[in-house]
C-alpha cells in the first residue's frame, strides 16, 4: 500500500502491486522533481508514505 501526501494532507492510498498503479507513480514523481519539489518517502506499518 501506498499512501500520497501533499501539503499535509492525504491525497490517496493505492495498491503497488499493479503495473499501472506503478507507471502512475512514477509519472507523478517525475512531474513533481520537475517543478523543483522534493519527494520524502518513509515506511511505516507496512506501507510506503510519498510526501510532496
């Protein structure tokens, strides 16, 4: 499971295990690195916690 904050606030929780999930993500990432945002990751209760 996946969890997606922005600003402090929950914005989604998916499942990784699917391809598009994953692609999903990944574009996510790279559009938020391009407009010069930082992306924090920890892991916490079997989940894995994006922070924009």
């Amino acid at each position: 499971m996946i969890e997606i904050w922005i600003n402090g606030r929950l914005l989604c929780e998916i499942e990784e295990n699917n391809d598009t999930n994953r692609e999903a993500i990944e574009d996510l990432e790279r559009i938020v690195r391009k407009a010069g945002y930082a992306i924090q990751e920890k892991q916490e209760d079997n989940k894995i916690i994006k922070m924009i």
